[in-house]
C-alpha cells in the first residue's frame, strides 16, 4: 500500500512560490523558515493561525503570535492570494 504523498515532499519547490517578503513584517528569514515547513504562497499563508506561523518562525527575535496579529500577516496574505488570482 502506497501513502499519499502531500503537495510538496521534503526538499521539492512547488510550480507557485510567492514573494512572502511583500508582506509587511516577514523578512528573509522568516519567509525562509515558513518555506521550511511547507507554507511558500499566500493562500497557504492566509490558511494558517498566528500560532501556527509563530511556531514556524520561532526563535526569531519579536515575531510573536501578538505581533503576527497587529501587523495582519494572515489578512496581508488574503489580499496578496486574491489579487494573484484576479491577475
């Protein structure tokens, strides 16, 4: 029996990778650590909790759950994911 594999295996790039740099807050790092665990649009950005994202890029001086909410990460990505679509 074969397991199903998710959209991206370990080490493999999706076809769409977004610039998560364009949303206010997320710098190179933190869009590399969010890239590390399997989040490289702004659909798949906008899906998750502060608390998922504040996990993925913990240990990054400041970004906190509360920050990632005051600067709207989540409704940045919304508007960056339906603008893509509409272009």
């Amino acid at each position: 029996m074969s397991k199903k594999r998710s959209e991206t295996s370990r080490g493999e790039k999706p076809l769409k990778i977004d610039d998560l740099k364009l949303i206010n807050g997320i710098g190179p790092v933190a869009e590399q650590r969010l890239q590390g665990v399997g989040t490289y649009t702004f659909a798949r950005l906008a899906a998750l909790s502060p608390a998922d994202i504040a996990a993925a890029v913990a240990g990054i001086g400041g970004l906190t759950s509360e920050r990632i909410i005051k600067q709207d990460w989540i409704g940045q990505a919304r508007k960056l994911a339906s603008e893509s679509i509409s272009s």
